[in-house]
C-alpha cells in the first residue's frame, strides 16, 4: 500500500516563494478557525437557549449565579471547545511529507532504575530504517539497578546505529539528564524517547524527524497505549490516548501550536533546544519546554503517523499519580509562560482552555457528579435528570467519529485498529470521574508548592481521596451557609490545642456537606506547633431508619497528619435509638510533645427511653487503639431522669480497661468514673434560641488512687437573626486529690450566616 504522508516540505523553494505559500495557508487557516469558531459558538447559543426555561424555575431553589456558573463549567465551555475541535477536524487536511529526506538524529533516553524496560526502546530503535546518521545517547541518572550493565552489554555487540552511554553518579532528575545527553549530541536533530518506548512502525523515527521542516521546529509523535489488554484501567487508558491525547494535538498543531510535545516520543532541533535552555528542572518538563518554544515565537506540529507504544498504568495509584504529575506540570506552564495567554495567535484558544481546566474539573467533580447522585439516589433534580443520559448516546457518536478518523490514520501506516469495545463504553462513562481527584490533587498540590514526587514507581493508597472527594460533595439545595468557628482546650499544667477554622456548608436537614480550612495549634510549656488544614464533611438522613454523618481533616505539613470520622445513626423501632461510630487518625508534633501519635476508634451506644422519654437509660462501647499495641475499652453506663421539663437529673458511670498505655494514663489497669450531675435547659430572648446549664460531681478512680471532680456546662444555639445563628458551648472541670488540683477548660464557637 502506498504511504499517504504529512506537512508539505517548502525547503526546496526560494524564500520569496516560501513567504508567499505561508501567506496563502496562513489565510486559508484563519478561515477554517473562524468558521470552526462560528460552529462553536452557534452550539453554546443553542445550548442557552434550551437552558434558559429550566433557568426560570430553578430561580426558586438556587441563584442564576450558582447555576450559570455551574452550567459554564458543565456544558457552555467544555461544549464550545469540543465543537470548536470537532468543526476544526473536518477541515484537517494533512499535507506530504518527504519520507527521502537525510536528517542525522541523535536519540536522547534517560533512565532510572529501568532495568526491566531499557532494552525495549534499544531494540526498537535498531529495527528502524533511517536514510541519515541515527545516533543514541542512553543517561543513566544514577539509577541503583543494572541499568548501565544491560546497556553496556548491548551496546558491546555490533549494531546497525551508534550507541552512547552516560552514567551520571547520583539521581538528578529527567530534565538534567536529558541536559547532559543535549550536550553530548552530534546532531541538530533531537529526539527525545522514555526508557519504556517502542515504535509503531519501521521508519517512525525518519517520519517524526522528517516533519521538522524550519516552520515546525518541534514535533510530537503520537504515543499510544501497548498494554491495553492487561485489565480495566489500561483499556480505558488506550482511547484516551488516542482520543483524548492524540486528537486534541491534532488539532492544536493544525494552528501550529501543539501544546505538550510529550518525552515519550517528540522531535526537537537542537538550535532551538539551546536557545530556550533546554528542559526545566519541574515535574512537568515536556509540557514547560513546549510553553518555553510557543512563548520564543515558534511553531510546535503533532504528527499523527510517527508513532510509538508506551506501557500506560495499570494500576489506580499509579495511574492517579501520573495524571495528578501531568496537572502540575500544567500550573508549572503557566508559572512560567503566563504571557501566553496574550500572545497572538490562534493556538491561544488552547492555552486559555487550559487554564480553566481547574475550575472545570472542580464544577464536574463538586457539583455535577454529586447532582448525577441526587438525581438518581435521592429524586433530587437540580442540575441532573433522566435527561442527562442523553449525554451517553451523544458521547458515542462524537467518539465513533473520533474512532473512524483515527481508523484511517492506522490503515494509512498499516497499523490495526483497536476493537476494544468495553474499553470504549467505559471510557465514555467513566474516565472522567476516575481522573478528576488526580487532576484536582495535581492543581491544588502546585499551587501550594507541596514536595514534588513523581510516584509512579511506587505509591500510597489513595483510595481515601476518592471515597472523600465525591461522597462528601453530594448534592445542592437551596441552603448555603458561610460558617466561622473557634475552640479551644486548656488544662492547668499549661497544655493547649486550639483550633479556628472558616468554612462553607450547603444542603438540608436530610442531606448535606460542605468544606472547610483551619489552623490548628497544639502547645505545651515549651513548644508550640502550629498545622494548617483542609476539611469535608457528609451529612445524609437516607431514610427514617439510617442516617450517615462523615468528616475529615487532611493537614497540610511535611509529614501529612489526618483524621477521618464516621458516625451511622440508627433508629430500629421508637424508642431505641443506636450510634455506630468510627475514626482513623495520626497526629504528628515536635519538640517534648507527643512526636507520633496515631488513633483508631471504633464504638457502639445505644439509647433506650424507658418511660416515654421521663427515664432514658444510654449504654455503650469504645475500642481504642493507639500507637504501637496501646489500647483501651471503655465501658459507657448512663441513666438520666426528666423530672420536670426544665430539670433533669442523670448519673453516669465508665469504666476503662487500658493495655500497656501507662505512657498515656495513670495506669495500664483500671480506670473508673462515676458522675452525679443536673442541668436544666430552657428558651430565652426569642422561641429559637435554646439555654442549656449543667451542673456536676463525682469520683474517679484509677486502682487505689482516687479523686474528686466537679464541672459546670454552659450551651446557648438558635438564630440571632434570619440570617445568622449561633453555636456556643463551654465547660469547666476541676478535680481535687491529695495530689493537688487539676483544671481543664473547654470552649467552643460557632457562627453561621445563611445565604
């Protein structure tokens, strides 16, 4: 079959008629982009359009604020840019190329640790037919396996193409390796490969190399998946190589600007490389370099026929760790090449779609999953509906387009197509939710400049992440609620943990969540430590029988502290009224406090109403484990008796059997509280604010050792205005033995303003 090629090749003509052939495809592109603008745009009116009726009854439930901000997110602009890359596609046509060209190339692959891969780009680069001088440059970053050894070995034999190899003494990084290959090349050819690379085809290296044709100066191969067929993940993982990653380069370098030439497989000149200063020292050097080449005024081209095969994760925590890398490496761009986003040019378009990609995946993420959740578990229609699956018929035609022109991409190279159907259906419904946490982990993670790791060695489990991130997001009603808070606990010996924090909470009493940020601050006589934090939280009454609270606290330090809280209330007939609850948590300080101290709770109380609420008996159980094999099991007895409306009296006892925690409690035997107390509540100022005094006493007891206690509680909740409502709680607990005394004071504050 006869080979169809790309990018017309102007190097043979005069420059006068180089000129005058740039001018006339310059004109012609501006056409295809104001019509493919046109297209766009005429879509996101229609789109408008039928929104704008549902907008008016919506009117009652939320703002029109809330919801264009939603639907921009949801529809308008990832609706505009699809339509505007479909529109642009119809009018791609790719031009030859001229396969004869001698291009002398030098091969760049730096490696760590890829003892088991570096054979495979080695090999493949050996059966490739090259019309010039091929010459490979393998840098070994200071890898600790045999990495050098396998490349020494293969290097000893005779072979078809010059090798090379550099050992650098100690791990620098992939961008500084392939700084020291770039100074040790012999030609002004320069393609860059990963040390897990292969190729599609016999000559993909001539075709890659053969685009660079003085007007495109850098060229990305299209790389795609060689492992498809391993399990879920990595069929999932091929269409978005080819869709989602070698169309969207298509199109973007058919206005010359192909935002990320990848380090898999692209081609650069070296006069060029030098002139930006080669790759940064960033996660994300492949796509900072391509910014660093568009902001010098080049061109960048995708060419869709020089292909290479890469292994794609097969595995959540490393697929979730590669694409939270590739995000950073996105906001790295930016930090860099911010004045992009005034260069004029049409490539532009991509460069402002791309910084509104956090934003985009923070509305799919927080607000039309949880709407696709309430909409089918909770008949709760805001911005979801039956009518939302219509985005799944529509998906597979716009992919079945994307299918046939890739289709004709492969048969023109000789390659087969995939028919990995499942693959597909799954890609079209859930890439997106399974990539999102990564990409928001990525933003949020470079933002704050957190350590950078590239992870896709070896990773945490980041299970938790996901769990949290779209259960605690579930839903929206009309309730917003802007909330600031402080507590505090303070004993006598000068111990303090205080915490302040400012939050945002949304739902209804049946289903709720919201988010959070706060300082925390843990101190003794002679430290202080001071941890900033992020937090979710999930309220949902699913029926009259079960209702489910959870929350989490992610700290924002070196060492990464956290705690994760869960509550299942269960009401099985009237008057039993149960509590399921659990926790996980590890607290990190420094100097003479606690260093590590990790905590894992699981308990179970249950109330009973003996006399029609007049006599309450509460019991319950809390496992306890702590650092190390530390552990307690607390035994919870309670009886409260409502003598009058407004008195009450209640006597609780606890009992605590602890196991080797004598570090932590006065001894690692027995632990008994007994406490007498009365309190008595009542309405003041207005019907909804509630006053509520505790008063009591009893004995404690810990083997032979005994003391007395006394405290006082002090709770007033309600709303001070329409607006605002308030939560407010103290105590204070004095214990006397002959020892001495002991004081502790505990307060906490609440204020929310509804909006």
């Amino acid at each position: 079959m006869e080979r169809k090629l790309e990018v017309t090749d102007t190097s043979y003509l005069s420059k006068d008629e180089k000129s005058s052939v740039e001018e006339e495809k310059n004109r012609f592109l501006g056409i295809k982009f104001i019509l493919s603008i046109a297209l766009a745009a005429l879509w996101v009116v229609i789109s408008i359009w039928i929104s704008i009726e549902w907008l008016r009854e919506v009117k009652e439930v939320t703002s029109y604020f809330f919801m264009l901000f939603a639907l921009t997110g949801i529809a308008f602009l990832p609706g505009f840019v699809i339509f505007f890359m479909y529109s642009s596609m119809m009018f791609d046509k790719r031009a030859e190329v001229d396969l004869t060209k001698i291009v002398d190339t030098t091969v760049l692959i730096a490696a760590f640790n890829e003892e088991s891969n570096i054979l495979k780009p080695l090999l493949a680069i050996e059966e490739q037919k090259f019309n010039g001088m091929l010459e490979v440059i393998v840098i070994d970053d200071g890898s600790r396996d045999n990495t050098s050894e396998i490349v020494r070995n293969f290097i000893s034999s005779p072979r078809k193409h010059s090798y090379h190899l550099i050992t650098l003494e100690k791990n620098s990084g992939k961008s500084a390796a392939l700084n020291e290959g770039l100074k040790a090349s012999s030609y002004n050819a320069i393609v860059s490969m990963d040390a897990d690379t292969t190729l599609g085809t016999e000559d993909a290296i001539q075709m890659l190399v053969s685009s660079l044709n003085g007007t495109h100066r850098s060229v990305a191969g299209a790389v795609i998946s060689r492992n498809p067929s391993k399990n879920w993940i990595t069929r999932i993982q091929e269409w978005d190589y080819l869709f989602g990653i070698s169309i969207v380069k298509r199109i973007q370098s058919m206005y010359s600007g192909a935002l990320v030439c990848q380090g898999a497989f692209s081609a650069y000149e070296k006069s060029l490389l030098l002139e930006v200063g080669g790759w940064k020292n960033v996660v994300g050097e492949d796509i900072v370099l391509s910014w660093d080449i568009l902001k010098a005024g080049y061109k960048t081209y995708h060419c869709t026929k020089a292909v290479a095969l890469t292994d794609t994760p097969d595995n959540y925590k490393q697929f979730f760790h590669q694409r939270k890398r590739w995000s950073r490496g996105m906001i790295e761009a930016f930090r860099f090449n911010w004045r992009l986003l005034f260069k004029a040019r049409l490539s532009t378009i991509f460069i402002w779609y791309n910084l509104f990609f956090p934003y985009i995946d923070f509305v799919f993420a927080f607000i039309f999953i949880p709407s696709v959740i309430g909409s089918l578990f909770f008949n709760y229609h805001l911005l979801a509906s039956e009518k939302t699956l219509l985005i799944i018929p529509l998906s597979i035609a716009l992919t079945t387009i994307l299918y046939y022109v890739q289709k004709k991409t492969f048969r023109e190279i000789n390659m087969p197509m995939s028919k990995n159907l499942f693959g597909m259906i799954f890609y079209i419904i859930c890439f997106q939710i399974i990539q999102t946490p990564a990409t928001l982990s990525g933003y949020l993670s470079e933002m704050l400049k957190l350590k950078k790791n590239w992870g896709t060695k070896a990773s945490k489990s980041i299970g938790i992440i996901i769990i949290l991130l779209f259960s605690s997001s579930l839903v929206f009603s009309q309730d917003d609620k802007l909330e600031v808070g402080s507590s505090l606990i303070n004993d006598t010996d000068k111990n303090l943990v205080s915490k302040t924090w400012a939050g945002y909470q949304r739902g209804t009493d049946s289903l709720s969540w919201g988010m959070e940020i706060g300082n925390v601050l843990i101190s003794d006589k002679d430290n202080k430590n001071y941890l900033n934090y992020a937090g979710l939280n999930l309220s949902s009454k699913i029926n009259k029988t079960f209702s489910v609270d959870l929350s989490s606290e992610q700290y924002l330090s070196e060492w990464k502290p956290f705690l994760y809280n869960g509550l299942i209330k269960i009401d099985p007939i009237e008057k039993i009224h149960m509590e399921l609850l659990f926790s996980r948590g590890l607290i990190e300080t420094q100097g003479a406090l606690m260093e590590r101290f990790s905590v894992y709770s699981n308990g179970l109380t249950a109330d009973y109403e003996i006399i029609d609420k007049k006599l309450v008996l509460v019991g319950g159980y809390i496992n306890q484990q702590f650092t190390d094999d530390n552990s307690r099991d607390v035994y919870i007895g309670k009886l409260a008796w409502v003598i009058k409306d407004w008195f009450v009296l209640s006597s609780t006892s606890k009992l605590m059997r602890a196991h080797n925690i004598s570090t932590y409690y006065f001894s690692p035997e027995i632990f008994d509280t007994h406490t007498l107390s009365v309190y008595k509540y009542m309405a003041i100022f207005k019907d909804n604010i509630l006053l509520k005094t505790e008063f009591g006493g009893g004995l404690q007891q810990v083997n032979d050792y005994q003391k007395d206690f006394y405290y006082g509680k002090l709770l007033i909740k309600g709303n001070i205005s329409k607006k605002v409502s308030l939560d407010l709680s103290a105590l204070y607990s004095t214990a006397i033995s002959e020892f001495g005394s002991y004081g502790l004071i505990f307060g906490h504050l609440k204020l929310y303003y509804s909006f």
